[in-house]
C-alpha cells in the first residue's frame, strides 16, 4: 500500500502569542520560590547584603520588599528587566536561568510591582507593573528620577547603599487574608521561618563562602519601627558530623555521549540528625535523592528523577550533582527552580555509570538500605523535643539538634511578656511561641535583664517540659492536668528563689 504523499505549504506567516500568556508564567511559584527569585538577581547584580521585608500594618502584612547593594540599575536595564519579551542575556555563572524571573516571580504572588534602583554613576531610576495592564499587553510606568532617588534614600536599612535595588510588591494575594491578628502574627511567623529555611539550604554553598548576608525582617509602615532580623544561615544537606557510612562519599561519573559530569554518592550517616539532615522537618521521602545543583545555586533538594521509587529504606540517600553548562541540554529546570526533569539520555547514563571500585546506582542504593536497617536494629525512638526558635544561644539549639529529634516542622521562640501574677508560662499554639511570665523575669534570671536570650537552662527545661503541649497529638485533658500541676509547683519554687534572693 503506497503512503499518500505529504502536501506541500502555499505560504507561512509568524503567529505571535497572545499577550495573555504572560499571565500563566510563574504561575507554580510559591512566596518563598518566588522571593528565593528576586534574591537570585541581587546575587548575579553582586549584592553582599540582601534584606527581605515584610512591610506590616500592626499584625497584618501589607507589602514586602527585597532591598539589595547590588550594582543596580540605569534607566537601560531597569527597562529591560521590566520588560516581558526581553529575555536578559545570563552569564556563566548567573543563578538566572531564564531571565524572566523578577516579573514571573513578582506577578505570581503581587498585583503591581515597583522597582526603584541607582547603578554607579547613573540617576536614581523607577518603574511600576501592574497586574491588570498584562493581559492586555504589559503597561510599565516610570517615575521621576528624584522620586526615585527619594525612595531609595528612604531604605532605612543598616547597610551603606551607593548603588543598588529595592524591589517592591504591593497587593500581595498569597499573603494571610483573616482578620485575626493571632492568626496574621502566627502566619507570619511561620513564612519567615519558611524563609530562613528554604533560602538557607538552597544558597547554602553561597552562603558558606562568607561574602554575603541576608535578612528577614518585619517592619511596620505606621509606626515607623523595624522589628528584630532573623539571619539566614546556611542549611548543608551534606554536612553530617563524624565520619559517614565506610568507603563513602564516592564520585559516579556520569557521560552523556562526550559530555562528562560527576556525582557525589553520600549515605548520611544514622546517629546524625542535625540541622543539614531534617531540613527545618523536611520528611524523609522528601529528602533523599538528588540534590542538584547550577552554579552552587540549589535547583532540586531530594527526588529521584525516575530514577529510584522514594522509600523509607532510602532515608539515608543523598547525591549531590553539579550541572555543567553542557549536561544543562539533558535537563529540564522548572522556571522557579525547585525542581528539574532529566531526559531519557542522561537517566540511562546514570543507569549505566560505575564509579572506580565498580559501584553503580543500583548497588548504592542497596548499601543505602543495608544502613537504614542497621540503624533500624541499632537505634532506639530517638527522643522528641520542640525544635527552638528565638530566645536561647545557637549553642543551646545546636545541642537540642544533635540530642534530640523535632517533634514539629515549625520552631518554637521564647518570649518574656507579662502574664497574670498566677502564671509561670503560657503556650501559643497558633504563633508556636511560649511566653513567660515578665513579672518573674528577675527571680529567674537573677537579676534584671533585656537579654532576649537570658536563663537558657530555664528556658531548655520548660521546652522539653512541655513537648507534648506544641503538638496536636495526646489529650487535651491530660495536657490541662498537667499545666494545673506544673503552674503553682513552678510558681512556688520561683517564689522560694526570690526570697532566697532578697
């Protein structure tokens, strides 16, 4: 049978895309990959201090910024960045991938972006996106240069600024939308941990070269008050203590045709379980796997890759793979970097790669398994206790860290407010916080204090007091028993030391 001949065209013609498209672009970003975004710029712009603001009206987030003392921009290249159909020209060693990030990351969260910005010797430039002009076709507003420079004077950042950015998002939809102020506090909270944590284990390597310093803070637009920063530190997904399972890491080359790349085989070793292992209570299923990397910029934290099913045998996994710039034609990056597609090449190459003694994927991953039973045989429930947030040493919550297991993602700060004179401490679940009583602030600490981190031994013995108050698991009858008990026993020893004290 003889196949009907393909027709030939008459003419051909360019259809360009409806302007409606834009709207769909970064439309999987969440608040923190889309911030993670607009902080990969400040790092190409060569920023070494970035400062993540969330601009509050009392409890309630109104805005945010992300303020940088990168080079900034001229009047040039803020157009350009604006702009929807310029796709910015990346260098080699720019986080950027696709060049779309600031208006991607920024539309996908706000309903109009701002952008105010100097570079060096250039007037002060401003420009204005708003979301309802991008259907249509995208509007971009500019301001004056001197309205510009105004704005960018009026940073009120601790950090010197000859040049640099203050990207700006107004109507932020992701944002809490309650009328509780409970409620905004507590999320708020939890997003800046959300943060901390996420920008910390995917700039880690960045992070650890020591030339850059990022913050997150809360600032409050009526009162004209900052409240205190909480510094992102960096988060090693391979920085176990001690020495790991025998023979690893190990280096599995990977070639794809003549294209070399290396990866790194670790298995964690079982007794750790420090900060570089839960993540900030990452899951196990969501933390074995690879950990891919661009340019030391973390694109994928955990996941096979078609390569392996997660499994429970598999908790103690972890490759590490850079991308080069040749093996980047074999991978698919998600435009908001949290995640990546190989193809059916480069799967096949890590199928078939063996390192020097002879060790493949699959027997790595049966050596993997042997460890997780191991520990399984060898280690008992490991001890839960509330994972500590503002208000003890780095020394203490290191400790906590290594000794003990999180029994909750979210961690829980220490403050002093005063409370009635009946009681030692009270639990906010929502805001993951325990309060202590200020009025008994000087009996137990010895004497008067405004040190956020004072009578840590105190502050230690009541966390893991009161473990079982911070989770949504045992009962609630039990809990209220207990707090009727432990209440006037502590009452009375504080009172017993007071008098001692006097």
């Amino acid at each position: 049978m003889v196949s009907a001949s393909v027709p030939q065209p008459v003419g051909s013609r360019v259809v360009p895309p409806d302007p409606s498209i834009t709207s769909a672009i970064g439309r999987h970003h969440t608040l923190v990959t889309a911030v993670a975004d607009l902080v990969d710029n400040s790092i190409d712009a060569g920023a070494t201090n970035i400062l993540i603001r969330f601009r509050m009206d009392g409890a309630r987030p109104v805005g945010m910024q992300v303020i940088d003392d990168a080079s900034g921009m001229d009047s040039a290249g803020i157009d350009d960045a604006m702009t929807y159909a310029k796709k910015r020209e990346c260098r080699g060693r720019d986080l950027g991938h696709f060049g779309i990030g600031l208006k991607a990351a920024s539309m996908s969260q706000a309903n109009t972006l701002l952008v105010w910005s100097k570079g060096y010797g250039s007037p002060a430039v401003g420009r204005r996106l708003r979301k309802d002009t991008i259907d249509s076709g995208p509007v971009v507003e500019e301001f004056s240069s001197t309205h510009a420079g105004e704005r960018l004077a009026d940073a009120r950042v601790d950090f010197a600024m000859p040049t640099g950015t203050i990207v700006e998002w107004d109507g932020v939809q992701t944002f809490l939308t309650s009328s509780n102020e409970d409620e905004q506090r507590a999320w708020t909270s939890r997003t800046t941990q959300e943060l901390v944590t996420h920008l910390g284990l995917v700039l880690h390597r960045i992070l650890e070269r020591g030339d850059l310093t990022i913050m997150v803070q809360t600032f409050d637009v009526w009162l004209d008050f900052a409240g205190p920063p909480r510094q992102v530190t960096a988060i090693d997904p391979f920085d176990y203590r001690g020495i790991g399972q025998p023979g690893y890491p190990k280096d599995l080359p990977v070639m794809v045709g003549n294209v070399a790349a290396s990866a790194q085989l670790h298995v964690w070793p079982h007794w750790d379980k420090g900060p570089g292992f839960t993540q900030g209570g990452r899951a196990v299923s969501e933390s074995q796997g690879l950990y891919i990397y661009r340019n030391d910029r973390l694109l994928q934290a955990g996941g096979w890759n078609g390569l392996a099913a997660p499994s429970a045998d598999l908790a103690f996994a972890r490759v590490a793979f850079d991308l080069t710039a040749e093996m980047e034609n074999h991978v698919t990056i998600n435009p908001e970097k949290a995640g990546t597609t190989f193809d059916d090449e480069l799967r096949g190459a890590f199928a078939r790669a063996r390192a020097a003694d002879g060790t493949t994927l699959a027997s790595y991953r049966d050596h993997a398994k042997l460890a997780a039973k191991a520990a399984r045989q060898r280690v008992a429930s490991p001890i839960e206790a509330p994972l500590p947030g503002l208000g003890l040493h780095d020394e203490v919550k290191d400790a906590f860290g290594t000794c003990t297991e999180p029994n909750d993602a979210f961690p829980v700060d220490i403050i002093w407010r005063v409370l009635p004179e009946d009681q030692v401490y009270a639990i906010d679940i929502e805001a993951h916080r325990l309060v202590l009583n200020a009025r008994h602030r000087t009996a137990v600490v010895g004497h008067k204090s405004l040190d956020s981190n004072d009578a840590p031994l105190f502050k230690s013995l009541l966390l893991l007091l009161l473990e079982a108050h911070f989770v949504g698991t045992g009962s609630g009858a039990r809990k209220k028993r207990e707090d009727a008990a432990w209440q006037p026993v502590l009452l009375a020893a504080i009172r017993a030391q007071s008098a001692r004290g006097e």
